[in-house]
C-alpha cells in the first residue's frame, strides 16, 4: 500500500463533540494530531502546546507572512491556522495526520491536498445541537448565538466533505470514523502506484 502518510480533516458544528471524538481515534488507533495555533484566549484548562499554541494577532500574522500554515481562517472573531512542519513532517514519516479544523480551512486544505479525507461530524438535530454548546458551559449566550449562526453558514458547505458521521453514540462515532479513514485507504485510486508495482513484480516472475 502507498506509505506516504494520509492528511485527515475532521470538521462538525462547534459543541459537536469533535474534541473527544478526535482525542479517541489519537488513543486507540495511534493517528498523529496537528495542534493549531490560535489568537484566541485559552479557556480553563487549556495548555499552551498540547490543545493549542496560543499566539498574539502580530505573532499569527508573522506566521502566514513566512508560510508557515498549510491553512488558516478567521472563526468568531479569532485567526486558527495549521502549522505547517509538523503536517509535512509527518506525513513524510508516513504516519496519518487528523486536522480539527473549521469548513474554511478543509476547503483550502482539500485545494493543495486533494487526496485529504474530508469528515464532517454532526449531531443527530439542531436541538441536541445547542444543548451540548450550552451543557459545556463555558460560553456566553452571545458566543453560542454566533456558534448557532455559524453553524447555519456551515450547514450550507456539509456537502463539500466526502463523509458525513452522525456522533449520537461516542463508541460508534469513533468507530465508524476510524472505519472510513480504512476504507478510504483502500480505495482503487488511493493505490494506484501499488497496484504497478505488484504487477510488474509479477511480471519478472
Ligand atoms: P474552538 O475555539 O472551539 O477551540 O475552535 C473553534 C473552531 O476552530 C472549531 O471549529 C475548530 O475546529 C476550528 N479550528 C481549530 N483549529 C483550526 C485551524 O488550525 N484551522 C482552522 N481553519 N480551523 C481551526
């Protein structure tokens, strides 16, 4: 099978679960997570390095400035990006990478990576929806009026993913993501250059 490693966008309404769902697959399957970086403040409990790398508008700026993001966006008033080595970095180790990312930035990333999977997480409905952002607790009425209305404006780009899974069950989201990333890899076109190489193999046989 092709070894290069394979670039994973995980996407969902905000309060999705998206966060648990991704810390799963990282536990039990080995992918490698791209921690961003981002001008927002960090919430309660949050490391600098490990959830994201907490940056100022004028650092984040110097960054795209010199490259330095595969991809980045504005959400809700903040810059996120992905850092750029440690995606490439990885990828060359062949080691699959899983990208958290909002709709703008998977578009950009399916643009210079079109072999990337693009998944999109959802809740089963709207009203699970908003009490899963207001159950977290950790927002304000105003910021989960914007979450609602952003994830109105994502709603519109669900079709731009190549898989759409529904998070009811935590076990079975986690499966079933894990099961697509499979499956993607073994897809005809995805291997093309093994497929060669068997044959010609065969051939000095
Ligand atoms: P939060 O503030 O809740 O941690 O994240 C807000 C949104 O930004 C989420 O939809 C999350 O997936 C997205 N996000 C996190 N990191 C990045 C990134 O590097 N690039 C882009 N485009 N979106 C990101």
């Amino acid at each position: 099978m092709e070894n290069k490693g394979l670039l994973i966008v995980i996407s969902g309404f905000s309060g999705v679960g998206k966060g648990t769902v991704v810390k799963r697959l990282v536990s039990e399957y080995g992918y490698s997570l791209s921690v961003s970086a981002t001008t927002r403040a960090p919430r309660e409990g949050e490391v600098d390095g490990r959830d994201y790398y907490f940056k100022s508008v004028e650092d984040f700026r110097n960054l795209i400035d010199y490259n330095g993001f595969i991809e980045w966006a504005q959400y809700v008033d903040n810059y996120y990006g992905t850092p750029r080595k440690f995606v490439e970095s990885e990828m060359a180790k062949g080691h699959d990478v899983i990208l958290e990312i909002e709709v703008q930035g998977a578009m950009h990333v399916k643009e210079q990576y079109p072999d990337a999977v693009l998944i999109f997480l959802t809740a089963p409905d709207v009203n699970s929806l908003r009490q899963r952002l207001k159950g977290r607790g950790t927002e304000t009425d105003a910021v989960i009026a914007k979450r609602m209305k952003r994830a109105k404006e994502e709603s519109k780009d669900m079709t731009v993913y190549d898989y759409i899974v529904v998070n009811d069950d935590l076990d079975i989201c986690v499966q079933t993501v894990h099961s697509v990333i499979v499956s993607n890899k073994c897809l005809r076109e995805n291997n093309i250059k093994f497929i060669e190489a068997i044959k010609e193999e065969l051939q000095e046989q």
